[in-house]
C-alpha cells in the first residue's frame, strides 16, 4: 500500500512538472513605441527596457549607433553627424525560442523643434524664432512678407533664427504662408506660419487653446478656457447686439478692436477653413463647434450643420448638405444661413422653417438625406415653451464607421417626449451645460439611449446677462459639469475646435 502511495505521488510530480514546463514559455517584447528612436545631429544616448524571460542578445547595423546590454534594459548610443546625410541603423534583439524583435534608429541631419512646426503671429512688432538643428548650414526660402533679422548665423548643432513679418491689412482674418529650411543639397523641412489681422493677444490665446485637448484638460488649457472667459465677460450683451446688427465693415472694425469678438469671429473663420478643406478619410468623421451650440459634421461623403448661429453663418452654405435646426430662438439659428440654403435647393430641417416645407414638421419625423437617416422628436423647452424643440438623432452612414450623433438643443430632457430617437448607443450627444436633468435621457428603457461621447455646449452666449436670466454659462462652471453627466468620456470642445472620429472613438 506505501509503494502505491509514492507512486501516486511521483506521478503527480511528474504531471505538475510537465505542466509547469509547458506555460513557461520564452518571450521577448519591447513597447511599440520605443521600436522607433530617432536623434538630431547631436546624437545622445536613451535606454529601452526590454521584457524577457531569459537571456538576449542585442547588435546593431551601424557603427555610430552602439547598443549595450544593461540588465532589463539596453542603452542605445549615437554619435554626433557631421555630414548633410541623415542615416538609419537597425539593432536587432534575439533571444532563443523567440522571433526577434527589430529597433529602427534614425539620426537626421535638420531636425526643426517640434513646437516651431506650425506658428502663428499677430500684427504688431510681429517677430519670431525658430530652433533649427543642423549638421550643415542653411538656407530658408520666405514669404516676401516675412525677413529673416540681421544677426542669424549658423553653427553645427542648435541654432536659433529669428524673423520678422510686415503688418497685415489683407481683407481674409489671416494669411498663410510656409517658411522652407534648406540644409545642404538633401534635407528640406517647412514651418507653417499664420498671421492674424488683429492687433491683441485673444487670438494667439485662442490659437494656443487649440494646441490642447477637450477630451483632457490640463492646468494650460484650463487657464486658457478661464482666459476666454474673463474676455467675455468685459463686452456686454447690448454691444454684442450691436456688432450682430451693424454693417460689414463696422463689425469687422468691432472685432479689430474687441478681444472676445476677435476669437468670435477667428474660430469661425478656422472651422469654415477646416470646413471647406478637410479630405475625410472613410471610416471617419470631423466635428467642428461653430459657437454656442452650433455643430458641422462632415464624413467622406457628406456634411450638415446643427443649430449654426454665427455674424458670418452664411459663409457655410456652400459646403453643407443640408442643416438642421432645433427651435426658432435667435442663438440656435442664423436666418441668412437658412435663406441661403434654401435659395440653394438644400434642405432645412427644422419646426418653423415653413419655406422648406418637405422637411418642416412640427410632429415627431423620419428622413433620409443620401446616406443620412435622420429621426426628429419634438420636446419641450421648459414649462411654458412646451414642444418647442426638435431633436435630431442622424445616422451617418457605413463610410463614416457606423457615426451617429444625438444633437438635444435646449430641450427639457423628458425621456417621455424623446422616443422616436431612442435606443442603443448613439456615437456623440450634444447636451446643454451639463445640468443633472440631462442626464435623464442617458440610459436604457423608454425614450433613454447610451452615448459613447457627451459634449457640453451653450458656452458663453454673449446675447445673454451674466447672473441674470437668460443666464450666460460660465466656462469653468460648465467644464465642472463634465463629471457630473452619467457619460465617463463627457467633455467640452470650444469655438473653432475639429474632433476626429476614428474607429470608434474621438482624437
């Protein structure tokens, strides 16, 4: 009976052993984003951990690029290059019974620092710099607008080169033109520089809210957002009134000298740009926010606006499809926007708009609009304007990835009234100022849908009274309501900014 026992035991040893042998398998891994590394003419060292189970080895194709193994991880050396010739080295990691692994390192001889790709200007002592790395020495081609400053010379390695630009009265908001950098014979790199009209520093704050993100505030984006509110807050809702109303030019001179209203009309003609040019890839889609609550989606093969109201609205109607408006109050539409559509054979959808009247309806509706699918609800505003507003949930088609978007205008957020739109998930959803009521159409069961993104909007109406109603939203106050919408991706985009939509999510 004991020899049964121990044989017993034996083979459970033998089994637990032949177990263990057979998950530890060799493996040998590095971080996709380290397989690529690249350096400027100065060279320099980075250390890459490396995850492995057992022993590697590490070589490299070139002699300025040496690689040495330090524990879990490898060094990677590069001398300094003194030639116009950029070059690449592979180093190759091997380890046994794993498929190598292969790290591209490229060393190029004029590398420009990555935050000078793209700047912007204003219009007075308008000068800037550029930190250029180089193994040889220079040559830019300029705008005639723009003139390098005497004192620029050039020494291997990092330089700093300095221009200035004439002013700018041109009757477009900016000018756009692309300094070239020439090194040698074989290298070539271009730096995008914008020029503004205006004169005050709103713009290039604005510009540089741009360079964040909306789906992750930082402390900078944050102290800009506060930025744009303190200009807001310095014009009145009687002189907004009178920039709507007056002539061309007095507004154009209003927004010349108007911090808040430089932005106002900047971020416009920024979006329309994108608006008119962006190539959409298919697959995607771009969302521009046009003010207040104004929203352009544009896929691959069509585009339509949502509750445009802007000074210059017009601008937009040869570039939608068609537009959609939610209710018939003056910061959710533009009047020579809808004549302007109309007047062009396109459709406006909406529940007052009666000159279209193949898509005017004050009734829940059902449209299709080339690859659109278009589903309205009527809902009510609040307790006095009741069924007020129409919400709009369009479908976008197999060429944008399956987008879809929910835009809920001012409504009062009854679930009971928003049936005709319910249901699934929604890609985007365009709430208010992220008021806790809103949340009551977010969900499963009647009249409630999941969105996969929330954005909050109805920021900064400079038609309405700070701290009196129709009260203005606040930008802080509004992006503190990000978390309290029953959505974990809710945020909030400002004037001008372009969102990608691709493979299921916002970049």
């Amino acid at each position: 009976m004991r020899k049964k026992y121990i044989f017993i035991l034996l083979w459970s040893v033998l089994i637990l052993a032949s177990a263990c042998k057979g998950d530890d398998q060799s493996f040998l891994k590095i971080d996709k984003a380290r397989l690529t590394q690249s350096f400027n003419v100065l060279g320099g060292s980075v250390s890459v951990p490396v995850n492995s189970n057992n022993s590697f080895n590490a070589v490299s194709s070139g002699a300025w690029c040496t690689v040495n193994i330090i524990g879990q991880s490898i060094k990677i050396s590069v001398a300094e290059l003194r030639t116009e010739e950029s070059r690449t080295a592979e180093i190759s990691l091997t380890s046994k019974d794993c498929a190598p692994v292969n790290i591209t390192v490229t060393q190029q001889a004029l590398s420009v620092k990555e935050s000078a790709s793209s700047i912007l200007i204003g219009n007075v002592n308008a000068e800037f710099s550029v930190e250029i790395t180089s193994s040889v020495p220079l040559t830019f081609e300029l705008p005639q607008w723009i003139h390098e400053k005497p004192g620029n010379s050039w020494s291997w390695g990092t330089n700093v080169y300095s221009f200035t630009a004439d002013s700018y009265v041109g009757v477009e908001m900016l000018r756009k033109e692309y300094l070239i950098i020439k090194a040698g014979n074989k290298n070539t790199d271009s730096i995008s520089v914008e020029q503004t009209r205006f004169t005050n520093e709103a713009i290039l704050n604005l510009y540089q809210l741009w360079t964040t993100s909306p789906l992750s505030v930082d402390t900078s984006r944050r102290n800009l957002l506060q930025k744009m509110q303190e200009y807001a807050d310095q014009l009145s809702p009687a002189t907004f009134q009178e920039y709507l109303i007056s002539s061309d030019q007095t507004s154009i001179d209003m927004e010349k000298s108007n911090p808040v209203l430089s932005c106002y009309r900047y971020a416009f003609d920024h979006a329309l740009e994108g608006v008119k040019n962006e190539k959409v890839e298919n697959g995607t889609v771009a969302v521009w926010l046009f003010y207040n609550m104004g929203f352009v989606v544009k896929t691959p093969t069509g585009c339509f606006g949502v509750d445009i109201n802007h000074r210059w609205a017009a601008k937009l109607a040869p570039y939608l499809d068609f537009l959609c408006v939610t209710h018939d109050h003056a910061d959710h539409k533009s009047v020579e926007l809808m004549q302007a559509m109309y007047a062009a054979g396109k459709p406006v959808l909406s529940n007052f708009f009666t000159a279209s009247n193949m898509y005017y309806s004050k009734s829940p509706a059902n449209y299709t609009i080339g690859k659109f699918s278009i589903r309205t609800a009527i809902t009510d505003h609040d307790t006095e304007l009741l069924n007020f507003i129409s919400v709009f949930r369009i479908d976008c088609g197999d060429d944008s990835g399956n987008f879809s978007i929910l835009h809920c205008g001012d409504s009062s957020f009854d679930p009971k009234q928003f049936t005709n739109v319910q249901g699934g998930t929604v890609s985007l959803s365009i709430l208010r100022n992220g008021s806790k009521v809103e949340n009551n159409i977010i969900g499963t069961g009647a009249g409630k849908m999941t969105p996969t993104y929330a954005f909050l909007s109805h920021i900064i109406e400079l038609r309405h009274q700070i701290g009196v109603s129709p009260i203005r939203f606040e930008v802080i106050g509004t992006l503190g309501h990000t978390s309290q919408i029953n959505c974990k991706n809710t945020s909030m985009p400002f004037w001008g900014e372009k969102l990608i939509w691709k493979d299921g999510k916002f970049n």
